[in-house]
C-alpha cells in the first residue's frame, strides 16, 4: 500500500464536471502528492488535464472490479467519487450504483487500511 505519511488520491469520475474541477483542484493542493484518475472514457481530458495527474485508470464506476483494479494499480489512500448525470437533470441511479460498487470494493480486506 501506498506509505500513509503521503497523500494519494483516486478521483473516479474525473472527466464530469465535478470530476475535473475536483482534479484541479487536488493538482493544486501542496498537501496531495499524487492525483490518480479512473474514468469511462480518459480521451475526455485534455492534455493540460492529463498534465496534471499521476495516473490515468480506464473504468466504470458502476463495476466494482474496475473499482478494485484501479484501487490496487493506483494504491490510493484517499478516493473521492465524482460521478452524476453531468447536466441531465432527470432522475438516474448514477450516484447509488456507484457508491455501492464503491463500498462493495473498500470492504474487502486489503483496502481497509
């Protein structure tokens, strides 16, 4: 696991609108070592996004194994979960599936620490 004195973070969902402001915003912080990404479709950050991140994991938020790979990939201490509709305001699972496949994943042992 990644040494705990150093802040590691996983932002999953970063290429929405929050995502990126969030990975903006931990690029900037002096106290975050690393900003790693998990997103459906990396191509949407551009390249002064992608200038800022420490690594870029390609997956669903929704499926708790792309969850885990990115997880144990990126070692993160640290996960903020950035996922929405994006600008449709019509009402959508998006938020509760993807906590779920979050909490699924971070009850298992090795990502307990």
């Amino acid at each position: 696991m990644t040494n705990y004195n150093q802040k590691s973070v996983l932002i999953i969902g970063a290429t929405g609108n929050l995502g990126l402001e969030l990975l903006r915003h931990a690029a900037k912080d002096s106290e975050i070592d690393e900003v790693h990404v998990m997103a459906r479709t990396p191509s949407k950050l551009d390249a002064a996004d992608l200038s800022l991140v420490t690594s870029i994991e390609k997956g669903n938020a929704r499926d708790t194994n792309d969850i885990e790979h990115a997880l144990r990939k990126t070692k993160a201490n640290y996960v903020i979960l950035a996922t929405g509709n994006g600008k449709d305001v019509s009402k959508s699972d998006t938020r509760e599936a993807t906590g779920r496949a979050l909490a699924t994943a971070l009850q298992k042992e090795e990502f307990s620490q």
